[in-house]
C-alpha cells in the first residue's frame, strides 16, 4: 500500500520558461524564453544557482 503525496506549493513548483540552446554558428549557449520568445546571450535570474545569483547581485555595473 502507497500513501499519497501531499499537494503543497513545492511539489507543484512550475518550470522555468527560460530554456538553454546552443547556436549553431558560435557554440555558444543563449537562452530562450518560451512565453515571450525573447532570447539573450546572459544566463536568466531565474535558472541561475543561489551562489551565481549572489555574484551576479554583488558585480551590479553603476548607472552614469
């Protein structure tokens, strides 16, 4: 006998709509936004690890 999982917010975590891709011409891996088709060349916050996230937040380029 199985018990059921619990259905909390965790287990139903969505995915990111950000994907990975490599382009062809370069090797080089962009990204590629599902819901808005945008693409950029910068790894998205989203797929990014709590360390990279936190480099990312500490290296902000001041605005002139």
């Amino acid at each position: 006998m199985t018990t059921p999982r619990s259905k909390s917010s965790k287990s139903k975590s969505k995915k990111p709509a950000w994907r990975p891709a490599v382009d062809k011409a370069t090797g080089r891996t962009y990204y590629y936004n599902t819901a808005t088709r945008e693409t950029t060349w910068t790894k998205p916050m989203e797929l990014s690890d709590p360390d990279e996230r936190r480099e990312r937040e500490e290296v902000k380029v001041p605005v002139h």
